[in-house]
C-alpha cells in the first residue's frame, strides 16, 4: 500500500479493506487510529490529522467501541457510503486490489 501517494488514500483503501463493523461486536485493532498508521506505514498524528479531515468531509465515521484486546472503548472508524465510493475510485486509479483482510467481517461473511 506504500505506493499510495497520500495518506488519505492509503487511510480509505485500509477501511475499505476491512469491511463494515457489526454494529454489535468489538472491533479489531486495525480500526484505531494506531492501527490505521500502522497499516499505512505513517505516525499516528499524520493519521490522526487525516482522519479528522475525513470525518468533516463525511468519508468517514468515527466512534467509540469495544476493541478487542484493550480494557477501554477507543475511536473505532469506518468508512461512510460516500467513503466507499471514493476508495472504489481510488482502487482504480492506482489498481489496487480491495480484497479484504483476513478475519474482517467481509471475509467472516464470505466463509459462512
């Protein structure tokens, strides 16, 4: 994913990747703002500030959830219709593949 020029895309593209949250179970930690830098090979405040810019924008959700493995609810984010339209866009102007990652809720469903 390091060829993403932006960390906005590399952001979108990772949320993309990892599917719709089940409103009613705890998220991984890859939907945390530590998570995502990781993904996107970036620091957490670049990925922090880019997240606030896609919230506003309504490319994102942001909310506090039950993350697997912490003892506390952290910002959880997820992306919003508009959000993935963009990463569809952005997928395909840099071909890149949207495939999900292992043990999302898309890869969960597509195993049943």
């Amino acid at each position: 994913m390091a060829d993403l020029a932006r960390l906005s895309e590399r952001v979108v593209i990772q949320l993309a990747r990892l599917g719709r949250i089940d409103p009613d179970a705890p998220v991984r930690s890859e939907r945390t703002q530590q998570g995502l830098a990781e993904a996107a090979n970036s620091n957490q405040s670049a990925v922090s500030k880019v997240l606030r810019r896609l919230v506003a924008a309504g490319i994102i959700m942001e909310e506090r959830r039950h993350v697997v493995g912490s003892s506390q609810r952290m910002k959880a984010y997820s992306l919003t219709r508009r959000g993935e339209l963009l990463a569809r866009d952005v997928a395909r102007r840099h071909r890149v593949d949207l495939l999900p990652v292992r043990g999302s809720r898309s890869t969960d469903d597509a195993a049943r």
